[in-house]
C-alpha cells in the first residue's frame, strides 16, 4: 500500500488516501447524493426508470502521480494531465500505424524496427496559491508571550535585579569595612 493524494474537481490537493502500490494515473472518485426524500414512491409501484449512478456525483480525482515538494497549496493541473494523455495516445496510435507498414514490407525492404518515442510528462502539479497569498502566509506573524515565556523573562529580571543588590551590597560593605578601619587608627592614635 502506499499514499497518494486525492484532489478536488479543480486539482486542489484534498488529502492523501491508501491504494494498492502498483497503482499509477489519475481516475475519479464520487461521492454518494442522497436521494430527495420529499417526493415518495408508493411501494406496490413498481419504478418506471432502473437504478443508474445518478445519485453520485463527481467529487474529484485519485492522483497517482506524487506532488511536488515545496508547494504551498498542491493543485494538480487536470488539463495538462488531459493533454500529456492525449499526446501519449497519439504518439501509439502512430507508432501502431508506422510498425504496421513497417511489418508490410519484405524482410529486404524494412530497415531498422520503428520504436515508440515517449512523450515527456509536463509538471503536473502547480502552486494553488497566489504570489500575494504565499506572501501573506509566509511573512512574520508577531508571537504573543505564552505563560511560560512570561514567567521565564520575569525570572530573569529578577535574578538581574538580585544580582545588582549583591554587588551594591558589596560595594557598601566595603565602604563600612573601609570606614571601620579608619575608625580602629584614629582610635589608637
């Protein structure tokens, strides 16, 4: 199993879902509607219409293709997909044509077998924000002090504080120690 990312109708990236690891492409996915319960049916009627898939409805598109890393808002570009799949298809149908010729001619006349040349994939996934809304996203948001950072920074200013009165008191007990010896020599003169 692996995860691979479901999109919306418009290629926005949805979430990503489990499928089996050798799946590969891009297939819808629906999701189921409700069916209108104001109008009832008599259930000895039998109904006119057999049940078809009209109560689903397309929700979007299982992207078997992994998104490009680095991107903001994924958004899966459905239409280069539809022209990456196209191209691919009439690169086969030509080459069919051409190895079908080739296969016509004797063994003298045919040359070297054709060979089918791939079509190079496109990116397919694309930025689905705005130059403005990355900017938007991505500036600096002002960070509000949680209780913890708060408490943090007063315990710190505290401690400066405290620190500033141990060396005041220091320096004070110095000058007394100073004063008390000068006291000690005019006493014993």
């Amino acid at each position: 199993m692996k995860a691979i990312p479901k999109v919306n109708t418009n290629g926005l990236y949805l979430e990503d879902t489990l499928v089996d690891d050798a799946f590969s492409g891009v297939v819808p996915f629906y999701s189921h509607i409700e069916p209108d319960v104001s109008t009832t049916v008599d259930a000895t009627e039998p109904e006119d219409e057999p049940s078809n898939d009209s109560d689903s409805s397309l929700s979007g598109y299982i992207v078997g293709i992994p998104t490009t890393p680095g991107l903001y808002r994924p958004c899966f570009d459905l239409a280069a997909w539809s022209a990456y799949q196209s191209a691919i298809s009439a690169a086969q149908d030509s080459y069919q044509r051409v190895l079908s010729e080739w296969q016509e001619l004797s063994k003298e006349e045919r040359g070297e077998m054709p060979v089918l040349e791939s079509t190079p994939q496109p990116t397919l996934w694309i930025e689905g924000l705005t130059p403005e809304e990355i900017k938007e996203l991505t500036k600096p948001q002002p960070q509000e002090a949680n209780e913890v950072d708060r408490l943090g920074s007063e315990m710190v200013t505290r401690e400066l504080e405290v620190l500033e009165l141990r060396q005041q008191n220091e320096a004070q007990g110095a000058q007394i120690v100073g004063l008390e010896l000068r006291l000690l020599s005019l006493e014993n003169s």
